[in-house]
C-alpha cells in the first residue's frame, strides 16, 4: 500500500486506517503539530486581543469610548 503522506496529515480518518508501522513511517507535518498544549489553549483568544477590543467589536458603549 502506497501512503498518501498530505492525506494522512489532514485526514484522521484515513490516519486512523494506518498500521503503526505506516504512521511511523511519516515525516513530520511541516505545520507542525495539530496538538495544544493546555497553556497554549489557555493563551487562545479567538482573534481579538482582550474583553475590552470584545466590547469595541461588539459595539458596547459600556466599556470602550466611540471616537468621535
């Protein structure tokens, strides 16, 4: 069986299909690992940068001047 190496990187069902011999044999990602460490997911914010750019976004008043 030829391994499809892109495939099995992106796909966990085809990964999951491979003996632990064939996933042995795959290179490393070169995205790196599709694994968050729990400080990682801690230090996760979705894009913006604390609560108050949220209230910005959100359009609250209460939390972040308007300019003017």
């Amino acid at each position: 069986m030829t391994i499809d190496i892109a495939r099995a990187w992106k796909d966990e069902k085809y990964r999951k299909t491979l003996t632990a011999e064939e996933l042995a044999s795959l290179p490393p990602n070169p995205a790196g690992s599709e694994e968050l460490s729990e400080k990682e997911l801690e230090e996760v914010s979705g894009g913006i940068g604390s609560a108050s750019s949220l209230c910005c976004v959100t359009g609250s008043s209460s939390c972040c001047k308007k300019a003017d």
